[in-house]
C-alpha cells in the first residue's frame, strides 16, 4: 500500500475539482499519435488519461470503439510496441496514466512483467473489464500492489449493493460508474433512471470516489455526471473526433466539454 | 467418485474454464449460476424436457451397428445417430433445455450467435414453438455462405442480424450477442450454442447434451451386453457433440475418448483449427482455455472447410481432456474428411455433415482390433452440406 499511496491517482483525487478523464485507442488514427495525444490532452486541461490496449475482441465496447481498437491493430499496435511509445512518456506528462484493455493480451505478456513495465514506465493504474473481482482478488492483487497500480473495478445499475460494497472495500483509487446498461459509445443523455441511479451511489458514501462513464458525450452530459460524481469519463465520443477532425483539434474538443 | 474430469463447484475443469466476464455481464450470468442445477433438478422441468426430447426432437436417437463400415475397417463401429434429429444435429438438444431454463428464469427474450448457422436454426425453432422473440447473430460472411440456414431462420420467425466487426464470422457474431446480453440484462436469455463461454454455460450445455452417452449406455447394453464401448469418437469446434457423446463416460477411464479437430489445409499450413496443436491458453469468450492467438494475445482467424469446426478455442471441458490426456485429440484435414463422407455415403446410405465427416476420417488413421466396439458421434446429417460436397466432387 505504500507504493499506493504516492500513487497520481490517489493525489488527483484528493483535490476539489471534479476531473475530466479521456480514453482513447492507442496506434489510432495512426500508429505514430499515441504519445502526441496524451500530450495534447494533458495541455489542453484534461485531468487523467485512459489509454486503450487495442484487442481483437473488445466484448463490452460498442462500434466506435471497436473499429479504432481493429484499426489500430491494423496499423501494427502490439503490447511491446506501446511500451516502447511510453517509454519516456514521464519527461513531459503528469497526470495520472491508466492502462485499459482486456486480460487476454496481458496474460499472454506475462501479469506481472506488465505491471512492472507498466511501473518501469510510471503508468498508474489498469483497468481491465473482463478480469472478474474474485480472480483478482484471489490471483493477482499483491502483483499488482507490488508495482504501485491502482486496479480500477467497474459498477453497472445491475449491481447489487452487497457487490459495490465488496468492490469498494478491495478497491485503492476509484469507482468506475458504468452509467447504464450498454457497451460503450451509446449516447442518448441521461434520463431520470440515471440520475436517480447516480444519487443513489453518491448517497452510500463509499470510500472510493467514483468516476462516471458511458454516454459522456458532451458539456451537457459531462455536467450532470459530475454533479453526482468525482469526474467522468469520454471515449467514443473523443475517438469520433479523432476520426472526423483528425489529431490537431484536440484544444477544441475538450474546451466543448469543460465549457 | 472423484470427479477428475468433470467441473468443479468453482466453475473450472482443471485450470480451465471460470467466467472472466466484465461487471456488466455479472447479474446475467451470476443469475444463471446461481439457478441452472436446480432448475434442472426440478422434477418438472426433468419432465418437459425428456417429453420434448421424445415427441419433438424424436429421442433416443438409434444407436446403428454400420455393418458396411465396419468390414471395411475390420472392427465393431456403431454410429450414434444425432443426424436423425429434428433439425438435424444434437444442436436442438441444447437449446430445447435452455429455453426451458429461460422461460422459468421469466425472460421474454431469446438472443443466439450462429456460425453455419445451424444452432441458429435450432434455437430459431425452439423461439417458434414455445412463441418466444429470437434474435440470431451470424457474421455477414457466414450469411452470404449459408444462405439456406438463413432463409430457414426467417421462416422460423426470427430475426437474423449480421456481426459487421472483426472478421465477421462465428466468433464476432458471439461478440455481437455478448454485446446485446449487456445492453438487455434483465429480460434476456443468451442461448450459447457450445460447451464455450463463462461458467456456467460450459457445464450447462454439457448437461443438455449428455443425452447422447446416456442413451449410449443402454442401447450399447441392449446390443452388446455391456454398457460400456471401447473408443468414443466426436468432432470439436466448441465441442458440444463431444461433450454430450464423453459425458458419461469421463469418469471411468476404460473407455477411450478420442476428439476430432479440424486440421483445415493442413495443421502447419496457416490455415487450420486444430486448437489443442495450435492453441495456446487463454481467455476467449469469458472462458479460460485453449485458443488460437498470436504472440500478442490477439484472437486469430481459423479455417475449416467445415463451418461447425472453425472456432479459434476450444470448450474448457475439452481443454482440461486434452492437457490431462484423457482424450486423445486427432487432426484431420479437409481433405481427409470430404472423403470419409463420401465413403460413408456409400457405405452405408448416409450424408454425414462435414463436421462428423471429419470423425470418420480417423478409421483411416487408427488401427482398432476386430473385437473392439467403436461408438462414433453422428453429430449431423449433410444437407446443409451438399453444396459443398458437389462442389468439391464435381458431382
């Protein structure tokens, strides 16, 4: 837990201001971008960043994430190739760097000669949809401690309140708050059903703050997660960007949505 | 007994297996696991189940001493007749159980991934005959190649939706499915066609289909006077013809088991499934086990001429049978197998499908004894197949 404590993550947390987080597919658009993205977003005031390990099979991601992991897979991205990009990723970036892919491509790495690479290189934390609480708990928990990473668990409106009791208890950083039942990159607003399902996390005062995500999209959306949560966090919506205007309009895009 | 090769109360086979599933998946599955062996101890659903079996599938399937066949190979084979199903594979005998779990689970909503899209037939017909909504998942390559299997679906009522990412065949199209499982959690059920995904479908679907060696016990005591053959022989994809045709028969290590994959053009020659050759450990679909991958963990493409067998892992059931020993696992080529199909077409008067054709192919490879009994899973009739078999004869 020591490693934990200097940890950027636990550091942004602790302050006031309710945090804008960015995922983004690394190798995409291009293979070249990943580390010209991060650092765009961080100057242009974006509070933390999730950079996506792309996979073949992204089960809990929609279209748009999909076709950029595919696409960046294309365009040559492998696990070793990422930590290389990162490799001095520390000299001009400090906010907190989250690691998010799926368990099938760090297993075959070896779990913990990619928490140490990832320390090596000063990611923060991971977070790995398709790695079960127990699993984790049971098989990986002192690895991933041992190397100073924070593991990120997620929360759905289907999850009982005895779970995210448990999830709170083994977790050292933050909540993820899926915002609703769906993959990634649905963006429809949030309706009562999800307000009401935002205040009643709030109202249980765990001890990890939560971060919301999932049809983030915009200022709008952006605004009333926040007013129930730490901070939140924008995927899909930021890769369409990417898509339609390319790498330069980064400033843009993120001053739409701190408004 | 110890159960050494059955599942154990956490959901492996061994290190196989466990349900390595996002936080979104949890309620579904966990729902599943929590219910599925008492609903199926229910005396009542027991019931319906073994009714439907009888008067709508048209259970026990014969257990046919090929007389021909065996001549030819100078041993005692019988075929365990799943061909003669409605529908026309054992696919039917698991989605009958599972839309009988689904409706006492009270979901309103049945969704299925298909490859050849045979389990899309079957679960189709089950959607059909207790009136339920049916939402099919087939890869857009896969719908333009098994266009009769989709013309079947939609006459059956259900609604066939193309899997337009990845590589756009079976392993997509389960994607696709998973991904609707997560945007509808509550109303409903996901009908997986194999021994594959999280715990506890391995076991579930394995229980659906252990009908198969169950009847195999007492037909084989009927003909024989023993309930007990010397080999069982099934084809894997996912393996649920397997996992049925093993079932009964895991435990008691003197009947051999022997699991056909498809070596496709040759297993070396980049395009193949054998997985227990090609595979190596890890997750695929919510399950650990073995797939094929690259160095890098990312899912690769197999290839069979057969639809059924061209899925890049393998059920953790099967996994656990092949890294332990306790089955035998062969390769067969595309090659091989189109002409076990066409001998037993011959031979016998039946058009395997190309999936079981490749369980045939072993007589070639295997020398049994003249006294040994010989039990071969006819997973599938070939109908679906002939255009396939023409093409290749130049019938």
């Amino acid at each position: 837990m020591k490693n934990l404590e200097m940890n950027r993550i636990n550091k942004k947390l602790q302050g006031d201001k309710k945090l804008l987080s960015i995922y983004f597919s690394a190798g995409y658009p291009d293979i070249d971008d990943t580390v010209t993205i991060i650092q765009d977003l961080e100057k242009n005031g974006v509070d933390m960043i999730e950079i996506g390990l792309p996979f073949s099979d992204p089960l809990a991601d929609g279209p748009t994430i999909q076709e950029s992991s595919t696409q960046a897979l294309k365009n040559g991205m492998t696990t070793n190739l990422l930590f290389n990009q990162l490799e001095n990723i520390r000299e001009t970036v400090e906010i907190p760097l989250i690691i998010m892919g799926y368990f099938n491509p760090m297993l075959q790495y070896g779990v913990e000669a990619f928490c140490k690479k990832c320390q090596d290189i000063g990611i923060d934390g991971l977070i790995i949809p398709d790695l079960p609480v127990d699993v984790y708990n049971e098989q990986y928990k002192t690895t991933f401690e041992k190397y100073g990473l924070t593991n990120v668990f997620l929360i759905t409106p289907q999850t009982s309140v005895e779970r995210i009791r448990f999830i709170d208890s083994i977790s050292n950083g933050f909540i993820y708050m899926v915002s609703s039942a769906s993959v990634t990159g649905s963006n429809s607003g949030f309706g009562k059903e999800q307000t009401q399902y935002f205040k009643r996390i709030a109202d249980m005062n765990l001890k990890n703050p939560q971060i919301i995500g999932f049809g983030i999209s915009n200022n709008e959306t952006f605004t009333q997660a926040t007013q129930y949560a730490k901070g939140a966090i924008i995927g899909s919506a930021f890769i369409k960007h990417l898509t339609t205007k390319g790498v330069g309009k980064i400033s843009q895009f993120v001053r739409d949505i701190i408004n | 007994m110890v159960m050494e090769y059955n599942i154990d109360e956490k959901g492996y086979y061994g290190e196989f297996g466990g349900a390595y599933i996002p936080e979104m998946l949890y309620p579904n599955v966990e729902e599943l696991r929590q219910n599925y062996l008492k609903v199926m101890a229910d005396p009542s659903f027991k019931e319906e189940f073994d009714q439907l079996l009888k008067d709508y599938v048209g259970r026990p399937s014969p257990l046919y001493l090929a007389k021909r066949l065996s001549e030819k190979y100078n041993t005692k084979i019988y075929l365990k007749r799943e061909d003669l199903n409605h529908t026309g594979a054992h696919k039917v005998n698991n989605t009958i159980g599972q839309i009988l779990m689904a409706q006492r689970l009270g979901k309103k909503r049945i969704i299925a991934e298909t490859g050849a899209g045979q389990h899309g037939v079957a679960t189709a017909t089950v959607c059909a005959l207790m009136g339920m909504e049916c939402i099919v998942y087939m890869g857009e390559i896969d719908i333009a190649r098994q266009a009769p299997n989709v013309a079947r679906m939609k006459m059956l009522g259900a609604k066939v939706v193309p899997a337009l990412s990845g590589s756009r065949t079976l392993k997509d199209a389960t994607n696709e499915a998973i991904r609707d499982w997560i945007n509808n959690p509550v109303d409903t059920h996901y009908i997986i066609g194999s021994v594959v995904g999280p715990h506890p479908y391995p076991d579930m679907v394995a229980r659906f289909q252990a009908v198969v060696s169950e009847e195999m016990q007492w037909q084989l005591q009927e003909k024989e006077g023993r309930s007990t053959p010397d080999y069982v022989v099934a084809c894997v994809g996912g393996g649920s013809n397997a996992a049925g045709a093993f079932y009964h028969y895991l435990e008691d290590t003197n009947v051999k088991l022997i699991a056909v994959e498809a070596a496709g053009k040759g297993i070396h020659s980049g395009e193949s499934a054998a997985t227990s050759v090609l595979g190596k450990e890890g997750i695929i679909h919510g399950s650990k086990t073995l797939l094929m991958q690259t160095n890098d963990g990312q899912i690769t493409e197999p290839y069979s001429i057969s639809a059924g067998l061209d899925y890049p892992g393998v059920g953790p059931m099967h996994a656990h049978l092949y890294k332990t020993g306790r089955a035998e696992f062969i390769s067969i080529t595309d090659d091989e197998a189109m002409t076990a199909g066409l001998r037993l077409s011959k031979l016998e008067g039946i058009i395997p499908a190309i999936e079981t054709s490749h369980s045939l192919a072993i007589l070639d490879q295997k020398n049994f004894k003249p006294d040994d009994v010989v039990i071969i899973n006819l997973s599938g009739r070939g109908d679906k197949d002939l255009q396939n078999y023409i093409d290749y004869f130049k019938l």
